[in-house]
C-alpha cells in the first residue's frame, strides 16, 4: 500500500498572543510566541500548553488530521491579577507587639474597629480567649475561570507583653469547583486586605 508523504509526515505552525507565551508539547518546554509541530506517520496529536504572565493558560489537543497550516492560540487577559498583589502577607501569622499604653481592653476595641473597615461582621470575636475571625469572603472572576477567597484570623500570646498573631488567608480555586472543594493557597492578596495588617501596626504597635 502507498503512503503519501503528507499522510506520513505534516507541519503544523503554532502562533500565540501574547508573543511573548511559552509554549509546551507533551508537558516539554519547546520555546516562545511560534513552534512547528512535527508530525510522524505515528503522532495522531500533541497536547500543547500556552502560558503567559498575567493571562490565562490554555491547554489544548492538536490533531494531525487539523486542516489548518497555522493554528493561533490567544490568550485571555487575567482578570484577577489586576485585583490582587503578590504578597509576603499572605497564609503567615504576624505577630504585633502591643505598645505601652494600650491594655487589653483599649486592643481589642482598635483591633474590631480596623476588621469593620475590611469586612462587614466577624464570624467569631471572644475577647475572653482573645480570638477573633471573619467568614470567608469570595471574589470570583468569570474570565480568568477562578475565585479567590480570604479570611482574617486574629488571636491574642504572650511575647513579653501583650501580643497578637494576625493571618490573612488567601485561597484560590476553579470558579465552577462545589462550596469547600477544591481551594488551595494563593500567594496573591485582594488588593483591598493588603493595608490590614499595616493599618493594625500603626494602630496598636510599638513604634
């Protein structure tokens, strides 16, 4: 039987936007922006990842029997880079030394009144334990496929004095995961948590 050789062997050229995507085949690197698929006799398709910063990956298979010479792959801006900040504030305890001056009583107050700027109730506030918390506060972006969730944990120590461990959590997850499922820690920050902790320095810390 005669093969031809389009039916044996095929290019096919990859083109992305961003120029500047990396490009990988079969979970291999292969370079930026343009790459040409190479197809034996064998190969009836490649799985092809596109990345860039700042944009939403793309992931697609590509098939030997694709009529087309070039294929462009875009990629969709990510809508939540804009809305966040990477941050070393993010899944950490803190811990504030309260200054001379302010007891207990007078923290605590500081403390609930900075949360209220940030969000609109706590879940938990025991002063007798010393613990305060938020619910957790979702932010979905459509575009970018993904919502990303915080919440506020607060408890009183012992350092030498009066003391609190402040952590903001940050998660995110695929926007059409159920409820809990599926959320992981984020290294980014709603925009609008990130003077938090600073606010609460300035407010009740030692200078």
């Amino acid at each position: 039987m005669f093969f031809s050789y389009e039916a044996q062997a095929k290019k096919i050229k990859i083109v992305t936007t961003p120029a500047e995507a990396k490009i990988y085949v079969d979970g291999n690197y292969v370079g930026d922006g343009v790459y040409f698929l190479n197809f034996t006799r064998k190969d009836d398709f490649f799985m092809v990842k596109v990345e860039a910063p700042g944009f939403v990956e793309k992931e697609m298979r590509i098939y030997k029997h694709d009529t087309r010479k070039t294929i462009p792959i875009d990629l969709r801006e990510d809508e939540s880079i804009a809305a966040t900040v990477e941050s070393a504030l993010a899944n950490k305890y803190f811990t504030i030394n309260v200054r001379e001056g302010v007891d207990e009583s007078m923290a605590w107050k500081l403390l609930t009144q900075v949360m209220l700027n940030y969000f609109d109730e706590m879940k938990t506030s025991d002063k007798a334990s010393g613990f305060m918390n938020t619910d957790w506060e979702t932010d979905k972006f459509p575009k970018a496929g993904k919502k990303i969730r915080t919440m506020v944990q607060i408890k009183e120590i012992t350092n030498d004095g009066l003391a609190y461990q402040i952590k903001i959590s940050s998660e995110v997850a695929d926007i059409n995961s159920p409820g809990e499922h599926g959320f992981k820690p984020c290294d980014r920050l709603i925009k609008r948590y990130e003077p938090l902790i600073n606010e609460m320095q300035q407010r009740l810390g030692k200078n």
